[in-house]
C-alpha cells in the first residue's frame, strides 16, 4: 500500500513517486494509446501525482495526459504542469508576463480537458520579469478557481525567498512548492536550496532523478555508448568519452557496484537516495515505456541504510554536482557575458 506524503503545508497528500510525462508524445512516445496505458499502470500501482508542461512535444504531453485522465480519473489525481517555454513564434508566446500566463492558462486547460490544474508551475525564472506580476496573475487564476496552487521549477534560493517575500507583502498566494533537478550525481541543491524549501514549509519534487539516464545502469566503464532521444540531441551531457563526463562516469559504475552489493538494481538505489532526503517530497519519474515504468515503480517503499547512505557520501560528497550542465538553469549573469562588463566608452 502507498504511504502518501504531505505536500508541503497545503494538507494535500501526494505519492512518493510522481509520475512525469516529458517523454509521451513524439520527443520520446508517439504512441498516445500506449502512453494512456502507462498512466493508467502507474495510477492503478498508487501514484496520484502526475506532473506534465505546455512545451512537452509542443502541447501534445498534455493532450495525452487529458486523454487518460478523461472521466472518473481525474478526480483523484494530483495534476501538475507547466508555462515558461516558447509555444510559438511570436515573442510573446512565451515567459512568466501577465499577458501570456492568462491566456496559456487556458490552452492548458484545454488540452487537459478539465477545469482546473491542481499546480501550475513558473517552469524557469525570468530575470526581466518583476516577479510580481507573476505572481498577481497567478493569484487571480487561484481566485478564480482554474488553478489551486502555484508552484516554481529550478528556481535559485534567493528567488524562491523572493516569492515568499512578495506574497506576504504584497498580499498575493504563495508558492507551496519548488521542482529542481536532484540526483546522487547532481546533489548542488543540497547545500542552499532544499534548507530554504524546508524553512518556509515548500513541497519539493526533484526533476531527473535518474540524473537523464546516468543512473538507469546503462552508462558502465567498458561499455558501449548508450542511444537514446535525450543523449542524441544533448552529445554534450550523454558523450561517456567527454573529459567532462569523465567522473559522472565513475561515479555511475561505483554506485552500480554499491547498488548490487545492497541487493538493489541502480535505478532504486538512484530513486531511494532522492526519497531519503527529508526536504524531498515526491521524485519525478519520467518513464518512455511500460517496461520502464515497471522497474521504478517499487522504489518509493524502499529505505536505504546509514551504511549505503555513507557509501554514497564516498562516491559523491554531498552538495556536489559532478558537471555543471545538470543544474537544469545557467543564470543569465552567468549566461550573458555583457552582464559582467562594463559598457566600452
């Protein structure tokens, strides 16, 4: 029986597993019918907690998604997506502006098919947008009932702070929950972020678990170059010959080892580490196929020991991210060089 986990102070009850559904549609599954039986495997094994966006496959993830929820389901499933992605060319398709949220609200909600969306998450930061009036839109959308809750994903500490100070002072409803990428090899958020999200009560529920497939088994010393969508399109993160990649690859094949000396396979050892954080609420499971699915799903029971949870402090010290290209959002003055200099007389 799943044992159901307080989402942050909303008295909401959530699985530990939450089921992602990035990979249905063409950037992963095309088959709509065989992604509907996914869901409805994952909703018949316990999870309640099905988190989609606008931009998965331009829209049809959340086609999809409405398409298993369609009738009775619905009603008792936690439903999360999405805004923050370009859907289109023109310049105000996208961002966290007044003008789009109200009006992508409704595209939502329509490819959905239902009349409202239990979470709706600012899906990046935007620098150039006061976040107040993000948050006075999304407000407006809790009042008038086509939202219940707003939520922030791979959002920094000082601007998860912002938000919760805006809200008091400017009278606003407040975020309840933060969605960062989390890892035994991306474990950055450690150091700030999961405190702070524990200091004002915020669900978490950590995006890419797996670490993007690092963690599936599949990347070993010795072993041939793993294939998929997602390494195919990013070289860069997946390349296991990069000089880069070079200690994800070494701490990929330790944790194997670790893994089956504890009589575990490598993807619970991954999602039962991200579970024992007490900061962490539910672990975002993004399956492509139902054999997939099958090898996650009993993770959200198992509890690793003091001894394991040491062993990978050894193999990744906590608050480390092995590369850099795992923290899910590079800040623009980071990003933007002309950020960082003085203009040229």
């Amino acid at each position: 029986m799943t044992e159901y986990r307080p989402f942050g102070r909303t008295g909401v009850q959530v699985s530990p597993l939450c089921l992602g559904t990035m990979m249905f549609g063409p950037r992963g599954n095309p088959d709509h019918d065989d992604s509907v039986r996914i869901i409805h495997r994952a909703l018949d094994s316990g999870i309640n907690f099905v988190d989609t966006a606008d931009v998965y496959s331009a829209g049809e993830s959340e086609v999809i998604v409405g398409k298993a929820l369609a009738g009775a389901r619905r009603d008792n499933v936690v439903l999360a997506t999405k805004f923050h992605g370009g859907m289109g060319d023109d310049p105000n398709q996208q961002g966290n502006s007044r003008r789009w949220i109200v009006r992508e609200v409704e595209n939502s909600l329509r490819r959905l098919g239902t009349d409202w969306i239990d979470l709706y998450q600012v899906h990046r930061p935007s620098p150039g947008t006061d976040f107040d009036e993000t948050l006075g839109a999304l407000s407006d959308l809790v009042h008038q009932g086509k939202i219940r809750y707003i939520g922030t994903s791979t959002f920094q500490p000082s601007e998860i702070v912002e938000g919760q100070w805006t809200a008091e002072r400017r009278g606003r409803e407040r975020v309840v929950s933060e969605q960062p990428p989390y890892s035994v090899l991306a474990r950055g958020i450690e150091r700030e972020m999961l405190p702070v999200a524990q200091r004002y009560g915020l669900a978490v529920i950590p995006w890419s678990p797996l670490a993007g497939g690092w963690l599936s088994g599949r990347y070993r010393k010795g072993a041939a170059q793993p294939s998929s969508s997602r390494s195919d399109s990013q070289r860069e993160r997946f390349d296991i010959n990069a000089r880069e990649n070079a200690a994800k690859l070494e701490a990929a094949d330790a944790l194997a080892v670790l893994a089956e000396e504890a009589g575990l396979t490598l993807v619970q050892l991954a999602l039962a580490f991200v579970l024992e954080h007490p900061a962490v609420t539910s672990a975002i499971i993004g399956p492509r196929t139902m054999e997939q699915l099958e090898t996650q799903l009993d993770a959200g029971g198992i509890r690793l020991s003091k001894d394991v949870l040491d062993r990978i402090d050894e193999i990744v010290p906590p608050g480390t991210n092995l590369s850099a290209r795992d923290s899910g959002y590079t800040p623009p003055a980071l990003g933007d060089a002309a950020l960082r200099r003085r203009a040229s007389n």
